[in-house]
C-alpha cells in the first residue's frame, strides 16, 4: 500500500478570496480537483492491475492526470487501459520524460492562493540512495554498476524537471528553490506547519545549512520557521 500511496502527487484547489493571494501549501485531505500518476514502463513488476483499479476509483469523482517518460509508452498505456475497458474520458495524458514512476516524489509540490491559483514549490532533485541501491542490486560488482547507471543517469536527470513541466501544464506560478526535497517526505496540515524527515533533508542537501533551508521553505510558501525535534528524526517546521 505504501508504494501506491508513493506513486500519487494530489492537486488541491481551495475556495477562492479576492483579498489576497499569498500562496501556501495546503493539506493534503482538502478538497482535490486532480490526482497526478507517474506510469511505470516495466509492465513486469505488477503495478498495472492496481493502478487500473486506482483510476476506475478516482475519475468518476476526480479527473486523472498520468505522466510518461515518452510517446511510445504514453499509447502502450492507452492500448492497456482500453484493453481494460476503463473510462479515460476524465484522463488527460502528458509526455514529460523522466523514470520515475513514484511522480509524488519528484513531481510538482503544488501551491494555491486565496483565488484559487495554482503555484509549484520547484524543489531541487537529486540521486542520493540510488548509487547504494546499485551496489546492493548487484553485489558491489563495479562494472555492472557502472553500466546500468550510466544507461539510466540521462533519463533519472530528466525526472528532476517533471515538477517544472507539470507547473507548466497547469499554467501554474513557479517558485523555484536550489533545496533538494522529495513530495513523499512533505506534511502540511495547510495552516502554516510543516513536518519533513530530518535525515532525508540532511542526506539529499549536505552542505545546506538549516537556516538556508528554513529561508528557502519560506520562499516557496510552504511554512515559516524550522524547529527541530531532536528526540525525533523529524524536523519540524511551524508558523
């Protein structure tokens, strides 16, 4: 279930006020106009009976957005999906190259204001963790390693511009930051807190200080002071 969870990045609209329009980050069980899927190209693994089922639940209630690392496997989806009598009418399919299936990891940190309008908290993006997966994988065997990194390195850089290329999809107001984060380590109750895992920050930005963090959190609207639980692995960051 964990893994189905990682793989959804949620678009929430809020009720609109013409007074202001600060963006903030809200919630994650507020009102969702649109849920975001990454499709997994390695049909092998699994996950397409669950996702098929994921999206007869969702359109009748939500439309469903699904990125693709490219054209070939965007129409290989469709054939399945059809193949599976499901209903893409509330579908809408993007191409933005990238092999992540986990989209809520890499994809768009979506913002709103008081008006309804979207913005995206452009998070920089990494491969820490990846390297030590390799060498688990095959056993420190260097060459195979290598290979195999080297043959997914372009398209694992491309997965660091999909949040930007939802943002643009959405016509949404990019806020940019040199922080690395992922969406899967981010909870916000929409009223200005802030909870993310203190060892993934610290792994995934080395040699950021926390200050620099908190100020970069600041700037693309998602909380306000950083707070560290040390009796925790958390850091917590509050209005």
């Amino acid at each position: 279930m964990k893994k189905i969870l990682y793989a959804l990045n949620i678009l929430v609209l809020l009720s609109c006020n013409q007074q202001e329009d600060k963006y903030s980050m809200p919630a994650e069980w507020e009102k969702q106009d649109a849920v975001w899927l990454g499709w997994q190209a390695d049909s092998t693994l699994g996950f397409y009976p669950v996702v098929r089922e994921m999206i007869k639940t969702l359109t009748p209630k939500v439309t469903v957005k699904i990125a693709f690392d490219s054209d070939s496997l965007m129409q290989t989806a469709k054939s399945y999906l059809k193949r599976q009598q499901v209903d893409t009418s509330n579908i809408k399919f993007y191409v933005m190259p990238g092999d992540r299936y986990w989209i809520r990891d890499n994809g768009a940190a979506f913002l709103v204001n008081s008006n309804g309008e979207l913005g995206v908290a452009d998070f920089g993006w990494n491969h820490y963790g990846f390297p030590q997966f390799m060498k688990e994988k095959y056993n420190n065997n260097q060459d195979s390693i290598n290979k195999y990194l080297n043959k997914r390195l372009l398209s694992m850089t491309k997965s660091g511009t999909v949040d930007s290329l939802m943002a643009v999809a959405e016509g949404a107001k990019i806020f940019k930051t040199t922080v690395v984060a992922e969406g899967g380590n981010i909870e916000v109750n929409g009223k200005g807190t802030l909870i993310v895992c203190k060892a993934a920050m610290k792994n995934r930005n080395p040699d950021l200080t926390k200050e620099f963090m908190e100020s970069e959190f600041k700037k693309v609207g998602t909380v306000a002071v950083f707070t560290v639980q040390h009796n925790s692995n958390q850091v917590k960051l509050t209005k």
